[in-house]
C-alpha cells in the first residue's frame, strides 16, 4: 500500500499542494500494483478532500495516520524533479515531497485515473455548474459562450518572504498579453468569457479595470473551492503560476497561457524550480508583453 506522509499531507500546504502529493503517490501505486490509501485523520485534508472529491468519501480506503507513520518513508530531493517512487521490497510505503511535476502521471491511462480520483462531489458540481450559469447571464447576447478562466494569483507572493525567494507576479502586461493571446488562437472575442478568479480580489479587479472595457470579464467571489470548481469547469485557462493554477487548468483541459516569469530570474527560486517539469508541453508560455 501507499500514501502521502501524513506529516506533509498535513503540513502548512494549500489545495494545489496536496493535489499533487496525492496525484503522484496514487500514480505511483496504479505503477507497483499497489492500493493507494489516504489518512484519515490528524488534520482537516482528509474532510476537505471527502467534500471535494467523490472518491475520497467512498473508494479510496483511509487508515490512521498512527498506523501509516509505521511505513517505510520515501523522501523527495528536488520539488520539481521526477524521482521515481519504487517498490522497497514490499513494504508499504509513505510518499514525502511537493512532487510537483506532470511526470509523475504521463501517461494517457493515468490521466484518465485521476480525472476519476478528482471527480467533484455533488456539491461542487452544482457550484460549479449554478456559478457559470450565473456568469453566461450577465452576457445575454452570448449564446454559445467559451468559457476561459483567469487565475490572478497576488496575495502571498508580495509578501517579503516569497518575494525575496524570488516569486514574482503577474502584473497588467501579461494579462494584457494572454487574453490577446486567446482572443487570436480561440479566433473570436464576442463569444468569449473571461472568468477572473484571484486570492486578492479587490486588487485584482484594480487591475482588470481598464481591460474590462476591451473583454467580457466576470468575476468569481466564493469560497477557494467552489472558485477552483468554477474554473476547472471552464473551456480554456489563463493562469499566473502556482499549484492551484495548474490544477485548475489541468483539470478544464483545454487550452491553457501560463506566465513564463514566475520565478524570477537569478533567484533562488530559479535555481530550484524546473518549468519545464511544472508546465505542461502543451501549454504556451507568455512573458510581461
């Protein structure tokens, strides 16, 4: 059997953090022919993940974290590189790390599996399905709208720590360039919706002022997860770098802009972070402008 550590499942981490821990310790499992189990207790993720996820409150089997802190532990080196999670003579195993690089679940049977783990629960359905309802009313002589939804992630990364690790931002340009972007590759703007989601939302509407005026833009206000819900429900995605980014997009399967500058250059940050690891080959890169 395996599992995340329950000490990094429980750890400081948000969604997209836990997403990935678990994406690649339940790959790894489908890989040794091994069952993916989930701790069920010793901090709120297991509850966040059962009232997300179908599959975390009916198939995945969940066993104390006493019992799991027993197993033989895995531990991870670098972030963003793939380390493979090998069998260790049988033993069942507790996965540590980040692991957050999509080459932990390349392959096309994998992917479908974890569509299937990450299949919202009934209530994040109907969020999800009642909030882009909502949205397509604002537009009423958009019959047919493609959905794009825009993570404006701000917050924690102008905060002196990450900012000195070196994260860096999004600002207007890159917007700017994105939308543009999917205007010109989606080959239409009158049917397009941008769906704006942010952590800081009053500044991220400051931000999107002036662009208001040129697209279609709405804005989400719920909870994190019923706004990651909403724009994993959209056609296409725009996002500003982070985990919650990728899981959104990830998730809403089409196409998807990612800023190209999210570590910025000659930091540490830089050193450690492999983007080609992160992003998805199929996803364009877009910088400042």
């Amino acid at each position: 059997m395996l599992a995340v550590a329950p000490s990094w499942i429980c750890n400081e981490g948000r969604l997209g953090n836990k997403m990935y821990m678990t994406a690649s310790t339940y790959v790894a499992a489908m890989r040794l022919n091994a069952t993916f189990v989930s701790a069920a207790n010793g901090c709120e993720w297991p509850k966040i993940f059962a009232e997300l996820f179908t599959a975390f409150s009916s198939s995945v089997k969940l066993l104390p974290t006493s019992e799991l802190n027993k197993w033989t532990l895995v531990k991870e080196k670098a972030f963003t590189e793939f380390e493979p999670i090998l069998s260790h003579n049988g033993h069942n195993i507790i996965v540590d790390g980040f692991r957050q690089t999509w080459k932990y679940f390349d392959k096309d049977h994998e992917i479908t599996a974890l569509r299937q783990l990450f299949t919202f629960t009934e209530k994040y359905e109907l969020s999800s399905r009642q909030t882009l309802d909502r949205i397509h009313s604002l537009f009423p002589n958009i019959h047919q709208p493609i959905f794009v939804g825009v993570h404006i992630r701000k917050g924690d990364l102008t905060k002196p720590g990450p900012a000195k690790f070196g994260y860096q931002a999004a600002d207007i340009r890159f917007y700017q360039s994105a939308m543009r972007r999917m205007t010109s590759v989606l080959n239409t703007s009158s049917s397009i919706i941008f769906v704006a989601g942010s952590d800081s939302l009053v500044e991220a509407k400051q931000l999107f002022s002036n662009l208001s005026k040129t697209y279609n833009i709405a804005w989400l206000s719920g909870s994190a997860y019923e706004d990651f819900a909403a724009l994993s429900k959209c056609n296409h995605t725009i996002i500003s770098g982070g985990t919650y980014g990728f899981w959104a997009a990830w998730m809403a399967n089409g196409k998807t802009i990612y800023f190209s500058q999210f570590a910025r250059a000659g930091s540490q940050f830089e050193q450690e972070y492999n983007k080609q690891n992160f992003f998805l080959p199929s996803w364009t890169p877009v910088a400042w402008n």
